[in-house]
C-alpha cells in the first residue's frame, strides 16, 4: 500500500512511524509546482494525505487505485466530494481539529474590537497616541450573543 502526501503535512515522529508500518509512506515538503507534478505524485496512491492542496475530478481520475484521501484539517471544500463518493475513495478529515483554539481566537478578536487593541498597537508602533481615540466600551452590564452553526456531511 502507498501512502503518499500531494502537498506538505504536518505529522508527528510517532504517526510517521505508523505509516511506515501500514504501508510506503512518501512525504512532500511542498505543494507541487504544476497539475503534472500533482498528477505523477497521486497516481501510484493509495492513500493520499491532503493539506490544502485542490484534489479535482482529474486528479481522481488519474488515481486510479486511491482508496481514502486525508485531508489536515476540518475543511474538505477542496475535494472533489461528489467524485470522490462516485468511485467509492473514503474522504476522512480532522472533525475535532482546533475547535477550542477557534473559539479561544473568536473571544480574543471580539476584546480585540471594542477595546480597540491592535488598532492602539498599529498607531503606537507608528508614533500616534490618543488616548481618547483608542477607549472603545465595556461590555460590563451589555449581553454578548456568538450564533454559530456548523454542518459536515459527507
């Protein structure tokens, strides 16, 4: 079985280990540099590791023994999905990757706009300082609503 990444990913000494033990594992550093270069790294896939990389109908089509694709992360909106399910290639993801990080980040950024921080901080660094300018409002006393929904299906 080969198990072949089209563009970098980011894995740990213990997964490589594991790989290696399921099967070939050959890893790129980089995104290739033309649809040929992408074309003669799929062919011989089994399983193809995906950070971002585009896997279109053609690359699937040249893959012809591509059982699963991997894909980095909770994206998959760069997968040819609707092919992929056509010639029976398992499309896995991360579910779970981040989720706290992204949520973590989505609070800082919403301090970040009443207070005004990185705006204060870009001004600063380029020698401007109004303190009025910069006050932004509390949120002490107001209601503070995040509506968020996501749906993955495969």
């Amino acid at each position: 079985m080969k198990i072949i990444s089209i563009d970098k990913v980011n894995l740990l000494p213990i997964h490589i280990k594991k790989l290696k033990k399921a099967g070939d594992l050959f890893l790129f550093d980089n995104t290739p540099d033309s649809k040929q270069e992408a074309i003669n790294r799929v062919k011989q896939a089994d399983i193809l590791l995906v950070n971002l990389y585009k896997v279109s109908k053609d690359i699937l089509n040249i893959a012809k023994r591509l059982k699963m694709i991997s894909v980095f992360g909770i994206g998959f909106d760069f997968i040819d999905i609707k092919e992929a399910k056509k010639k029976n290639i398992l499309v896995c993801n991360a579910l779970k990757y981040c989720t706290e990080s992204v949520a973590e980040h989505t609070i800082g950024l919403i301090l970040d706009a009443v207070r005004l921080t990185s705006r204060a901080e870009r001004d600063l660094r380029k020698g401007i300082w109004s303190s009025r300018a910069y006050k932004g409002f509390e949120l002490n006393g107001k209601t503070l609503g995040i509506i968020g929904y996501c749906l993955l299906r495969i």
